[in-house]
C-alpha cells in the first residue's frame, strides 16, 4: 500500500502493481504543509478520493476518514463514509481502537468496510504530545502495549477488514498480527506485519522530511530541480524555445 493524492501519482503506483492507493489525511502534511493532519477537512478528502478514483486503478482505493468526521456520533459518522464511498472510496479508514469501535461497527453495518489504524495515530497528535512511537510502556492506557493488543482485536471484533498498525516496536506489531485473523498493514512496525504502506512522497524523495522508517528509494526531488535549473537557465540564455519546439 502507498499513499497517492491525485489522478496522476495514483496512475503511477498502479502501473507499478501495488494492492492498495491509500487517499491519506497525510495530505495535510504531505501537500499542505501543515505541522500535522487535524485541520485536513472532509471536503478535501473527498476531493482527493475522486481524483485518485477517476484514475480507473486497479488496486484497492482507501480513504481516510479525517480527524472530526466521526468523532461526535455515529449519524455523523456513516454520512461521511457514505461521501468517501460516493467519490470512489472502496474502504474508509479509521484512526482508534477500543473506543472507536462501536462507530466502526455501525459503518459496517451499512456495508461499507472500514481498516482500522492503532499505534501512533496522527489524529491523537495532541494527546501523544506529538507524533511518537507508541507501545514501549506497559498498562491500559492509550498508547501501551496491552492497550494495543485490545485495541486490535476489539476493530477485529467491530468487523475491520484490516489494520494499519504505524509507529510501534516489531516484536509487539507481530504479536498483534498474530492475534487478530484479518491482514495488518505495517510503517514504522517492522517486517511482521502481514503489508506495509509508504507515504509516496517519502518513497520518491520528494518530501524534505527524513524519517527513519520511510525507505526513500529514488531521489527525484533533486532530479527534479536540476531539471527546473536548466529550463530557467535555457529561458535566460535565449536558447529555448528552440527551433524544433517552435511553429513554423
């Protein structure tokens, strides 16, 4: 699974044989250059689920349910993934275990399946004091190993399709994959889990953020720059547009 954001990069991943395009609220940070995702909007998810749909792709479309769309009540909740779904969304994810799962089964229960997302939840921003590795402590509460563990098999429970565990130790994302009976998509969980998912961005080198999780497998943030300094310094020294780019 890699995340995609438009008609373009969706097309892109899928010709390379990926099973997933996750439409992620990492858009707002990604794209939008917010610190984190909380102020990424419903209107805007569903804007990017379209282009990433209207791409045709083969692989699985996810959209992700952003932060306040099913937070106040479960009515609220099904509306807004009953939008995703009506702009190309093949599942809605879901960030929260244990008391998210009554809102993931009255999802399920409209026939729309729902991945559920544990571990470091972007959303909780705030509660996390910011984006950290989660489930080095022990306990029940949020973000503690016992609590993952619950956490999963109560989305399992609520009728999740799958998992997303992100920013945990290895050995605690496999004893979870080796607990719940639907597939975990691991980043920052180690090799474990039964999938992983990249943010693009990260994979091409296109984000200026370096995180040790995030394999950047080709740099073509530089490429891409080099290329805007030679048509600048083409356009500057008068030698574009050439003749063979001209109409005659």
């Amino acid at each position: 699974m890699v995340t995609a954001y438009d008609a373009l990069f969706a097309a892109l991943v899928d010709d390379a044989g990926v099973d997933i395009i996750l439409v992620g609220d990492s858009l707002g940070t990604v794209l939008q250059a917010k610190r984190n995702t909380l102020s990424v909007t419903m209107d805007q998810m569903a804007y990017h689920v379209s282009m990433v749909a209207d791409a045709r792709p083969k692989a699985m479309v996810v959209g992700d349910m952003p932060f306040g769309s099913y937070h106040t009540c479960h009515r609220d909740a099904i509306a807004n993934a009953v939008t995703l779904v009506q702009h190309g969304a093949e599942v809605v994810k879901m960030e929260g275990g244990i008391h998210v799962a009554d809102t993931v089964a009255a999802i399920v229960e409209c026939d729309i399946p729902v991945m559920g997302h544990i571990g470091l939840t972007p959303q909780s921003y705030h509660r996390m004091g910011g984006n950290r590795i989660q489930g080095r402590s022990s306990g029940d509460t949020a973000g503690s190993k016992e609590r993952l563990v619950r956490d999963a098999k109560s989305l399992v429970e609520a009728g999740a399709c799958a998992i997303v565990i992100e920013g945990v130790p290895q050995q605690l994302a496999g004893e979870i994959t080796r607990s719940v009976p639907v597939p975990t998509i691991g980043i920052g969980a180690g090799r474990d889990c039964d999938g992983q998912v990249l943010v693009l961005h990260d994979l091409l080198g296109l984000s200026p953020r370096k995180l040790t999780f995030a394999k950047q497998y080709r740099d073509l943030g530089d490429q891409a720059r080099d290329a805007v300094r030679e048509y600048v310094a083409d356009v500057r020294a008068g030698t574009w547009p050439d003749d063979e780019h001209s109409f005659h």
